[in-house]
C-alpha cells in the first residue's frame, strides 16, 4: 500500500520558520509528481506548491512565492516543504500529495494523500 505520511507542523510566531518533511514509498518517489496543498478552516483545499518527478520543474502559488520552497531527496524519498516568513493567514493542514501531472495544481489530479499536520502561526 502506498503512503505519503507528512511531518513537522506546529505552532509558530509570524515571520518564523517551519520545515515541513514527507515520506513516501519508493514507487511513488520514483514515479509521480508531488505537491503540497493546504486547508483551513471552512476553506477548500488549495494547491501551495508542486515539483516534477525529475525534481527540475517546481510551481508555487502566488501567495507563497519567495517565501516557501519545496524540495525532493531521492536518496531518502523524502519531499520537503521551507515555509519562511510565515504569517497567521498561512495557518491550515498542509498535506502532502503525489500524481502523474507535473505541475497540476487541482486535488483532483493527485492521486495520493498523506493525513495533514497543522500548521499554525500566531500574530
């Protein structure tokens, strides 16, 4: 059974730091694009940042640009989320996601899921 499971979450001031890491079986390393989405309360879930199976391609929302980076380490299929200068309307479940589509930026189109961990920054 496949699995992506995300770790790393917490509580944070605005402007702080978090890592957020997330572990996948080797298949799904090797194979699929991946990518980091988030919800908040009463909000759907949307689309943060994605990177190619290759690791060469990566996309990121608007809103997250210059301050979040997503990275991949194939020697520990291992995908990571730098999230910096972090503000309270970031606070949400981050979840990890893989699928075929290099770049897609629906849920719709990954077709793994980790659980979520809570990100949550204070004013």
């Amino acid at each position: 059974q496949e699995q992506l499971v995300e770790s790393g979450g917490g509580l944070v001031q605005a402007g702080g730091s978090l890592r957020l890491s997330c572990a996948a079986s080797r298949r799904i390393f090797s194979d699929y694009a991946m990518g980091w989405f988030r919800q908040a309360p009463g909000k759907e879930r949307e689309f943060v940042t994605g990177i190619s199976s290759t690791g060469l391609s990566k996309y990121y929302a608007d809103s997250v640009k210059g301050r979040f980076t997503i990275s991949r380490d194939r020697a520990k299929n291992m995908l990571y989320l730098q999230m910096n200068s972090l503000k309270p309307e970031d606070t949400a479940v981050f979840y990890c996601a893989a699928g075929h589509t290099n770049g897609a930026r629906m849920p719709s189109n990954y077709d793994y899921w980790g659980q979520g961990t809570q990100v949550s920054v204070s004013s």
